[in-house]
C-alpha cells in the first residue's frame, strides 16, 4: 500500500503571502468592480451627500461619503449591515480592502452615515430607478402592487394600543380602591385596638406597605393617564416607547411590532420601480398613493396596475381612474354570512342606469329616496322598494323582516366607478396570476436569500433610508443578472463625468505606450485592461 501525504499550505511565515498591489486582490471580473463603477458614476453633491466633493474643512478630515456608501452597497449585497461587521470586513476582507483602498471606518462613523443620510439613500434609489429606464429594463405598462411587514427595532410589549392602556388604567383604578379599603379597615382597627396593643409593630408596618403600594399604583395611574392623553392629542392610536414610528400591525393572524412595506414591481423584469414604507397595516388605502409613484417614477401617462383584495376601495380606485391608471383588484367579498343564512344580499340587486332604479331578483323596483346620507366618508341614495310589493313578493323571508318590512340598497354617490371596475374584472384570471408572480419575487427574495426580515434603525425616515438600501441592492443584483458584467460596466462607464472619461482614456493610452516600449508580462496585462476597456 503506498503511503499518501496530505494536500499541504503554504508556510505563515513565506514573505509574499498576498499580492502586492491592493489591485490585484479582486479579479477583472469580479462584481465589486460593478459597485466602483456605479458609485463613480453618481454625482453624490447633487444628491446631498455631506463633504461630497470637499473635505469638509479644519479638523480631522471626514471619510469620503463615496466609501461608505461602497461599503453600504457591498455589505447589503452580502447580508452584512451591522456597523459592526462592517467594521471587522473592512479589516479582512479582501474585496472590501480593495473597494475601501484599506480604509477601516469606524463603526460609529458607519452606523452615523445611515442614519444621517436617509433622505440621500432614497435619491440614490431613485436615481438607479432613472438609469434602468435609460437601459430599458422597464416595461412601464403593467406594475404589480403588494405590501409586507417588517419587524421593526422594537418589541411588542413595548408598543400600547389605546385599548390596552384604557384597560390597564381601569385595574389600577381597582386596585387603588382596593388598597383604600384595606387602608380604611386598618386605620378602624387601630382605633378600636387598646393603647397596650400599639407596641406590637405588626399591623404598623403592614399599614405602611400598604401606603407605599398605593403610592406606587397612583404614579402608575399618572403615567398611564399621560400616555393617553398623549395619544388623544396626537390623534394615534398606538403608543412606542422604543421606536416611535413603530406599530403593531396584524393580517391574518400575523402580528408585528413593525412597518409595512410597499412596492410596485415593473412586469418586464420584475424590478422595483417605486417603494414606500407606511406603519398603517391596512393596505386599502394605500393602492392610488403607490399606483402614482410608479406612475411619475415611471415617467408614463397611462399604466396598469394589479393588486389582490385587501387595496380594494372604492375611493383610491376613483383616483387611479381620474390619473390614467386602470387598476385590477379582486373584490372584497362581503356577503359570506348572509349566504350562509340563505339570506339574498345587496349584489343579487341590479342597477338599471336609464331608469335609476334597482331591480329586486323578483323583478321589483326599488326607487331613489329625495335626501342623501352620509355613511363615513361616502355619500350615498338610498334605493328603497314599496311595501305592497315586498308583501306580495315570494321571496319577502329572504329579503326583508318584520321590523323592516321594505329593502333598501345604499349606492355610492360614484358608484359607476365600481361598476366600470367589476366588468373590468370579468375574465381578468390572467392578471391576477401575473401579479402573484411579480409582486412575490422581490419580498420573497430579500426575506427569504438576503435574510432581510427586520429593520436595524429606528424612526420613520431612518427605516425609510434602510429600505432604500435594500430595494436598491434588490434591483442592483437583478441588473447584473440580466445584463451580465461587461454590459453593466459599460454603461456606468458611459456615465461617468466628462473630465473623468478623459482621464480614463489619457490613462489608457499611457498604458498602451508603455506596453509597446516595454511589454509586461501577459498575467498583469490581463488585469490591467479590464480597469479601462469599458470607458471606450
């Protein structure tokens, strides 16, 4: 049997354990080159990034706010967000050596940026938005629409509803009154005790506790009281101690101490054209204010939208019908209980819009009323049918009562637009099953491979800031799927400012004379033209 060594390292102590040049540590072809590129080609003073282009006088000179926004890029591209790991994969790690040309931030510096720059993230979000127009990456027709929580940089418990704070006062409430009997039956005892009896000390002590009980429940009542009053003048329902933007949000059965993230994801290569971040967990009215960002985003008159059921409302479909935007949302359906009682509901009803009148499954008329009513904020008629019909009328146990011996059908001041709406959605199977597929994608990715699932700031403009790291990494890493490194780097090279492609070709040429006059060997030249071919 012959005897087999071990595949063995190269020994710590060899001089040369790395390259020499920082250069060489990343390959032509590798994706960090993508992020130099891309952030090369921003013009970050234009989008109010502080110390862009100066070095931000006296003192000790800040860090250029192009590095850590490499170092953001890189990290949300490689689910590293923590300043901290930031900070530790700047000392090690190679491709981040290279990116930062060994600069080693602090983490207090990297976690300030983020937190200063929310307002800038979001440009630089919209600006890749614009470049993915001008690479024709975005249909601009059709934009599908969803929502999806995120757990915030709080807990439950440190987050009240109104209610909870309400019932919580109501049993301090008890148990004060409780504590002022006891101190009352105490306070008759001692009276009714004789003077001898004084000197035991038990029932002197146990009086004080008590005294220092109540005292504790009556600075409680005081907080509490506060926080409520607090939230009556806010007009909130909710109350945050830890962040205050954060809420409790729940959809089927689901509860999050978070916000709820909104996208509109573009049909021809699912990418993100417009996002928001909202901390109301109720999508309905949130369909018009999404379906116009994707629309101005997208730089088109018309679009079409596609949502699921929970954006159903009669008053954001009005608004997107009013701006050119034709939305396809499933309606809400509302009759399952009656049904369930073999009761005829409202949608058993007709609308004849020459007569205006409704028409009862019998054939029966149901007439408009003179007043109006005020239901929320809906004005709606009232359709009301005659007494002598409904007696008459086979189906009178399934339509009305006793009590209420005539039916009446409310309807929208504009509810034409629904009817436009419902006949839009006959046969609109295909739509609904494309928005399953588009708007899914991105969440399912940044939750499921980049492990995105909760916030690490706090506040509403800091959360939004974070979000626009994401959506932008999302879209940045689809980009390079799709186009492929070359084709990438060659169009951020196009954009780069004109000074800066001049200098980038004048580099070239020198390298190319030099070569001539003194060829070097073929490895380094391998590495040295990928830098400048794609300012050609």
């Amino acid at each position: 049997m012959t005897n087999r060594t071990f595949k063995t390292g190269v020994r710590r102590d060899q001089p040369s354990l790395l390259p020499a040049r920082v250069e060489d540590y990343v390959a032509g072809d590798n994706p960090v080159r993508v992020i130099e590129a891309f952030v090369a080609a921003l013009d970050l003073g234009k989008l109010g990034f502080r110390h862009a282009g100066s070095s931000g006088g006296a003192g000790q000179p800040p860090y250029d706010p192009a590095d850590l926004l490499k170092l953001y890029l890189y990290g949300y591209l490689n689910r590293i967000r923590s300043s901290r790991n930031l900070e530790r994969e700047a000392r090690r790690n190679l491709e981040l050596i290279w990116l930062m040309k060994r600069l080693v931030p602090g983490y207090r510096t990297i976690a300030k940026f983020r937190q200063e720059n929310w307002k800038t993230l979001k440009a630089v979000n919209r600006e890749f938005v614009l470049m993915l127009r001008e690479l024709g990456l975005i249909g601009g027709e059709v934009v599908a629409i969803d929502g999806a929580f995120f757990d915030g940089n709080a807990s439950k418990a440190s987050i009240k509803t109104q209610r909870k704070l309400a019932k919580r006062l109501a049993e301090i409430e008890q148990d004060i009154e409780a504590y002022g009997a006891t101190l009352e039956a105490n306070d008759s005892a001692e009276v009714e005790r004789p003077p001898a009896g004084r000197d035991g000390g038990g029932d002197g002590s146990r009086g004080g506790d008590l005294a220092q009980e109540v005292a504790a429940l009556m600075a409680k009542r005081a907080s509490l009281q506060a926080d409520l009053a607090r939230l009556e003048e806010s007009g909130q329902t909710q109350l945050s101690r830890t962040d205050p933007d954060a809420r409790l949000l729940s959809k089927n059965g689901q509860v999050v101490a978070g916000y709820n993230v909104q996208i509109g994801v573009d049909d021809k290569h699912a990418l993100i054209a417009a996002s928001e971040v909202v901390n109301d967990g109720n999508d309905s009215g949130q369909l018009y204010d999404m379906a116009k960002a994707a629309k101005d985003e997208l730089g088109v008159e018309t679009l079409t939208v596609l949502a699921d059921t929970g954006y159903y409302n009669g008053h954001t479909l009005k608004d997107c019908e009013e701006n050119g935007i034709a939305a396809y949302v499933p309606l809400a359906k509302r009759t399952t209980r009656l049904e369930a009682q073999d009761r005829i509901s409202h949608e058993a009803f007709a609308y004849d819009a020459e007569a205006d009148v409704y028409r009862c499954p019998a054939g029966k008329q149901l007439r408009p009323t003179d007043g109006r009513k005020t239901n929320g904020n809906r004005i709606e008629i009232r359709y009301v049918s005659r007494k002598s019909d409904c007696d008459a009328c086979p189906l009178r146990a399934r339509c009305v009562t006793v009590k209420i011996p005539t039916r009446t059908v409310q309807r929208w001041e504009h509810e034409a637009v629904l009817d436009r709406h419902r006949a839009r959605m006959q046969g609109a199977e295909a739509q609904m099953r494309r928005r399953a597929e588009l708007a899914e994608h991105p969440f399912g990715t940044i939750k499921c491979r980049a492990g995105y699932r909760h916030f690490l700031v706090r506040g509403f403009d800091k959360v939004c800031g974070e979000w626009s790291l994401m959506a932008l990494c999302y879209n940045f890493s689809r980009v390079l799927s799709i186009l492929g490194l070359d084709a990438f780097m060659a169009y951020l090279a196009s954009r780069l400012p004109h000074l800066a492609l001049l200098l980038l070709n004048a580099i070239t040429d020198i390298t190319d004379i030099i070569t001539r006059i003194r060829p070097a060997p073929a490895p380094i030249r391998a590495q040295i033209r990928p830098i400048f071919r794609y300012a050609a």
